[in-house]
C-alpha cells in the first residue's frame, strides 16, 4: 500500500513541485522515471538477496529508507535532489517489494495463504484508487512536500510491525548471487524500463535503437546465465511451468489495464473536456471491483483451480477493453463505461490473485524471493509496456490493440494447474 499510494499521491504533487522548484518539463519527468527504472532494475536482485540474509532484514532496510528518502524529498531544495532521493526511493522500495510476499509464505499457514493475498490484492487497490484524493487533499492544505512527509510516519509503523515477525520457517542459505549476471539483468531491465518510459514522447521510432540495446543485453544474460554455476534466476524457478506462466499472465494483464486506463483517461479530458474528479468517479467501479472481485476471486480459486479462474478473469478483463472500446465506451455513455470499469476491476482482481497464488505457492523451496522480485518485476514493466503501446498508437484508437495484448494472456493462464492441483500446491507451500 505504500508503494501504491507513493506512486499515484505523485502525480498530484507535481505541478506544484514544478511551480516551486522552477524544473522543466523533462526534470520533473525524471522523478518519476528515476524511481520507475531504479525499481524495476533492482526486483529480482532484491529477492534473491532475501533469499540468501533474510527476507524480514531486506523488508526492514527497505522501509527505513523509503521512509528516509521520503523525509529527505520533502527536504529537497531543488529539483536535482528530488531525483536523486527518487531513485534512492526506488532502490529501496525494490527491497521492500519482494520481501512481502516471501513473507506471506513463511508466515501464513497454508489454508490461509490465498485469503492473505486477496487482502494484499484488495489494499493495493484501495491505496491506488485513493492517491490521487488522498494527494489532492495534501496538496491543497500543505503543498506537495506533504504527499512525502506522510510516508515518514507509514514507514515507521511499518519497520515496528517488521521487527515484530516471526517466520515459521528460517530462510535458506541458497548459493552466492553471481555479480555478473545481477549487473547484466539490472542493466537490461533499465535499459528496456526506460526505453518504454520514453515512446508517448518519442514514439517508437525515437526509442528503437534504446530497445534494441536492451534486447541485445537480454540476449548476453541468458547466454551468461546458462553458464553460471548460480545464475541470478535459479534454475529451478526458471524451469517451473506455473511460475513462469503466471509471470507472462501478470505482465500481459498489467500491460492491458493501465494502457487502457491511460488511454481513457486521455480521452475523457481532452476529447470529451470531463475534469479530473469526473474522470475518476467514472472509473470507479474498478476500484471497487478490484477490491470486491479479490476475496471472490480467492474463492474461486479454491473451488475451480488456477486454471479456470484465471482464464475467467482474463475473459472480463478483455471484455472491459472491448466495452470501452466499443459504441458508447471510453466516456460517450457514463452507464457503458460503468460496466466495463466494473469488468476491468472484476477481471484483473481475478488474474492477480490468481496468478500472485501459484507465483507464491510454487515457488521452489527457497526462492520465494526470486519468484517475489520477479512478479513485481512483471507488474512493474506491464505497465509502462501497456502506455507505450497506448501512446505509440494513439489513445482510443488503442483499446482494440490493448485487448488483443490481453487476450494473449489466455495462452499463459491455460497453461496454469488445474483444480486437482489446488491441494499439491498448498502441501508444497507447507513443507517450503
């Protein structure tokens, strides 16, 4: 929820940011960028280092300094050193993302462990659908340094609560990280976060040779890593059909929601002139969606298999695309974009249980963190994949491409475990 809120809170900050501190338009992109690339280089690395010290100890490190970052922004007395303490946010919050779920598994007894995860799945949805009012509100009553300041005392709590746990089960002493395939993956994935971050101002063309150096660093990691004697994806998580899956799952599913969500957006303020609030109240039945469809899902889950709620929740979820894409969506019809909003929020709930619950639940004995910083890395580089794609085809004319990236997702969810499998699953989580 603090990563969530941080994320969306930003948003409202910034041009008050901008006005104060003088930035341009290209600075002020950084502080978003900074954190974006720094976190999504990191994830992997993060989790395995949980892995190999403890993953309460890299939760901890990460809270401390995201809250220590947060203070030093609100501090900042230019816009070099809101970057600087954006990027240091997001190397910290690399080691307190992976970390969670890790936890989740050490920590919860296995019948409780999907009921945990439609919590985890509802609270993101709830901090990300209240921070741009929550960040509306700070900024109009204390200015834009106060959408940080709150972090200082969330943090806090948070480091209490984390010296507080006990995992069921110590975390094993796996093999040394290799330093060389870390730097090999943490570059590629900057590389390719911050080419994608780039294409709605440069289009693809501008950022093609950016994306085919990120391919080409893609290309010497998995040469590297087949090499290594302990590469920095283990072999076993590598070789482990439903995590792999349920990765592409989250990362084609992530791509199609918020690609759309950037695309309708643009389109109810600049096509159809609906304000900021207006546009946030048609959308949402997401969030409310998201938050209700969690604990559905979960159950779901638990009656039909991975398999069929997934396909299901991928099914809704390109249906929404369709609604809004289609006569009376993308705002022309408040009722039409209800319902899709509402599907979109049903349908992504679904995956993300769904697909959170096998990462999680298959995850080999110890390498809860590398599958960890792997899913987040998915739900990190979804997004900015979908905006791209959103912004490289223009906006409303995107959804039927943004549907058909979805609908790819029903490859992967199909290749999930079926309800049979349900009771293997949560014995394996058992005896991690």
């Amino acid at each position: 929820m603090l990563v969530a809120l941080d994320g969306t809170v930003l948003l409202m900050a910034q041009p008050g940011m901008r006005r104060e501190l003088g930035c341009t338009t290209a600075q002020l992109q950084w502080t978003s960028t900074g954190y974006l690339v720094a976190v999504a280089a990191l994830l992997v690395l993060a989790g395995r280092l949980g892995d190999r010290y403890g993953h309460r100890r890299t939760l901890l490190a990460g809270v401390l300094g995201f809250g220590a970052a947060s203070a030093g922004i609100g501090l900042a007395p230019s816009v070099g050193w809101v970057v600087g303490l954006r990027v240091a946010q997001g190397v910290f919050g690399a080691l307190l993302q992976p970390g969670t779920l890790a936890l989740l598994r050490l920590c919860c007894p296995p019948e409780r462990l999907g009921r945990a995860i439609a919590v985890r799945t509802g609270a993101i949805a709830v901090a990300a659908g209240a921070g741009p009012l929550l960040g509306g509100v700070l900024v109009d009553g204390f200015g834009w340094r106060a959408v940080f300041w709150i972090n200082v005392p969330v943090a806090a709590v948070l480091a209490g609560a984390t010296l507080g746990l006990r995992p069921d089960r110590p975390v094993a002493d796996g093999p040394r990280l290799d330093p060389a395939g870390a730097a090999l993956l943490a570059a590629a994935l900057a590389v390719l976060v911050h080419a994608l971050s780039r294409v709605p101002e440069r289009g693809w063309a501008g950022t093609s040779a950016e994306l085919a150096g990120a391919a080409g660093l893609f290309a010497l990691l998995v040469a590297h890593e087949r090499r290594a004697a302990s590469p920095v994806v283990p072999r076993p998580v590598a070789a482990s059909r439903p995590v792999a899956a349920s990765l592409v799952l989250l990362l084609t599913a992530s791509a199609g929601l918020f690609g759309t969500l950037f695309s309708t957006t643009f389109r109810l303020q600049d096509a159809l002139r609906v304000g900021p609030s207006g546009t946030a109240l048609r959308m949402l039945p997401l969030t409310a969606l998201m938050v209700l469809g969690a604990p559905a899902a979960e159950r779901a889950l638990r009656a039909q298999g991975p398999r069929r709620t997934a396909l299901a929740g991928v099914a809704l979820l390109v249906a929404g695309i369709a609604g809004l894409a289609g006569p009376g969506g993308g705002g022309a019809s408040v009722p039409a974009t209800a319902v899709a909003s509402a599907l979109l929020g049903a349908g992504f709930a679904a995956v993300m249980v769904t697909a959170t619950g096998t990462v999680v639940g298959d995850a080999p004995a110890g390498y809860a963190g590398a599958v960890g910083g792997l899913k987040q890395t998915a739900m990190n580089t979804g997004p900015t994949l979908g905006i791209a794609a959103a912004a490289g085809t223009g906006t409303h004319g995107s959804l039927p491409v943004l549907a058909a990236f979805a609908a790819v997702g029903l490859l992967p969810a199909a290749a999930l475990p079926g309800a049979r499998h349900a009771p293997h699953r949560e014995a394996a989580v058992g005896g991690a």
